[in-house]
C-alpha cells in the first residue's frame, strides 16, 4: 500500500483544534508517552503515523484539552 501526501495532512477542523489546545499551552499534553507542548510538535507527531494510529493519538489530544479545559478555574480580578 502506498501513501500519498493526502494521507500524512491534517483536516483543515484537525488543525484548528490543535492550534486552540497548544495555544500558551503550560502543561504538555502526553500521547503514547510523549509529551507535546507546541502545535507544531503534535501537528510533526501525528503526520508521522498512519491513518488509524493518527486517528486514535488525535482523539487522545483532543480529550486532554477538553479535560484541561473543564478543570481550568477561573478567578474573578480581587474587588
């Protein structure tokens, strides 16, 4: 089986949702045992995989930052 360019690219929604998890990213987001603080890092990472392992690391990131997000608190300026 051969694999074409098409293949290794990210979905224009794929790439729009790892840009707003790693952005100002603090704590790095761990798939397979790697830890990915920048965009750039993930986007290298999951083009180097195949479809199906791309698609399963995705969802990994993409629940870490939803889970990052619901724990984020936010507190009001002191009055």
């Amino acid at each position: 089986m051969e694999i074409t360019e098409d293949d290794h690219a990210l979905s224009r929604p794929q790439r729009r949702l790892l840009r707003r998890i790693y952005n100002g990213r603090t704590v790095p987001v761990v798939v397979d045992g790697v830890p990915f603080l920048t965009f750039r890092q993930a986007s290298q990472y999951l083009q180097s995989l195949s479809p199906d392992a791309r698609d399963a690391a995705y969802a990994a990131m993409k629940e870490q930052g939803r889970d990052a997000r619901s724990e984020a608190v936010i507190t009001p300026p002191p009055a």
